[in-house]
C-alpha cells in the first residue's frame, strides 16, 4: 500500500469516528427528550427538564417544528434535522 492509500485509509477511519460521536451525542440528546422511551418525541411528550440553555435554543427551529406540525419524530429523522440545524440550513418539514 503506497503513502497516499494509506493517508486516505486514516482519514477516512477518523471521518466515520467522528459520524460515530455525532450519532452517540445526538442519540443521548434523542433519549433526554423522549420522555416515556418510546423512540419517539412529540411537542406533548418531551422532556426539557435535562437540557441547558443553549442546547435549548439550539433545539427551538426543531420543537416548534414538533408543535406547529403535530407531529411525531423519530431518532433518524431528529438527527437529520439536528444536522441541518447545525449546519445553519433553513428547516423544512
């Protein structure tokens, strides 16, 4: 294996260990939130008592998406838009 394959080997395994702690963090988030563990959030069942301040204002695009809508957000969804949200992109559901 020549250096440049072996460069892109190491970056490519330290870009999915990062993917990895993204989704371990957004996944603790998800848990904090989903008040009766059932793998869903909703603006009727959430929990805000456990998240700060500003992880809460982070989190506002995305519940008042929850709250307008009605709706019921699963893990895969909440990290997709968390992403979008942290990335500085509109949020359209």
């Amino acid at each position: 294996m020549d250096k440049n394959n072996k460069k892109k080997e190491i970056i490519d395994d330290l870009v999915e260990q990062l993917k990895n702690t993204k989704l371990e963090e957004y996944k603790n988030i998800f848990e904090e939130l989903d008040s009766d563990s059932d793998g869903v959030i909703t603006s009727k069942k959430i929990n805000l008592s456990t998240i700060d301040n500003s992880l809460l204002l982070t989190l506002t695009p995305l519940l008042e998406i929850l709250q307008k809508k009605n709706m019921k957000m699963d893990f895969k969804l909440f990290s997709k838009c968390l992403d979008k949200i942290l990335k500085n992109k509109k949020l359209k559901i």
